[in-house]
C-alpha cells in the first residue's frame, strides 16, 4: 500500500470516529489548530502555522474551512499582512473530545506498532534522516525526464 494511501486511510477511520461520536463539521487536520488555539490563545496564522507544522498556505487554507464551519473568527492583526485567528464557543466546546481523540489515536498507533516486527517510528526516524541528505523533491527530479 503506499504512504499516501496508508496516511488517506488514517485521516479517513480518524473521521469516521468523529462521525460515530456525532461530531460533525470538524476535519481531522482541524485538531491541533484548535487544540493550540484553546492552550495559547489567539495568534496570527502564521504562527499557528508555525506550530502546528504545516505551511503558512496550508494553514490560511484550513483557517478558512474552520471559520465556514464556526470553529474560529479571523480578523486583522496588528498590522495589515496578517490575520489574527481566534476560537469561538463552538470550537472551544469540541477541544475536550479532540484531546482525548490525540490520545486515542497515539494509543492506537502504539498498539498498531507492536503487532508489527519493527518499530515504525524507526522508520520514520530513518526516513527522516535519509531526506536530510537528499530532500525528496531532488529524488522526484531524478526520476523526471
């Protein structure tokens, strides 16, 4: 099976968790946004980028889709070039569930990881290490005519 589908997989059984709890209008990428949102407050997008790991794109993007679901408001920062994203009550009252959800799912991929005859966070570790020396955009060029 390859990654893209193993990790589609992951996020689509995390989803209908959150169906099988009632919990609609929420993405599974939405969680550690909230998440950080409720333990640090309001921030500008870039900085919720910043600490959720994604790009600043991806980020406005999922911003976007949480403020059409209500899980947040955005409006402009201290200066014009950026905007200042805030939890509403509907996204406030899901936090609880969502933190229980990260720990569900880190206990579940530690269960996974022990039915298997390797550590997969060694291999991710691996990976990791492997990218440092060659990124995998220069490996997807190598292989382009």
């Amino acid at each position: 099976m390859p990654l893209r589908a193993l990790l589609d997989g992951m996020d689509a059984a995390i989803a209908e968790v959150y169906a099988r709890r009632g919990i609609t209008g929420v993405r599974p990428r939405y969680s550690m946004a909230l998440i950080r949102l409720h333990h640090q407050g309001s921030m500008p997008v870039k900085e919720l980028a910043a600490q959720v790991r994604v790009t600043h794109s991806a980020m406005s993007q999922t911003v976007t889709a949480m403020r059409r679901d209500g899980l947040v408001e955005s409006a402009p920062g201290a200066d014009a070039r950026t905007r200042e994203v805030t939890l509403t009550a509907q996204g406030r009252e899901l936090v609880p569930f969502l933190e229980a959800e990260w720990r569900a799912t880190e206990a579940a991929f530690t269960e996974l990881e022990g039915e298997l005859p390797y550590r997969m966070t060694t291999l991710i570790q691996d990976m990791g290490t492997a990218l440092r020396r060659r990124s995998f955009a220069d490996r997807i060029e190598a292989h382009l005519p």
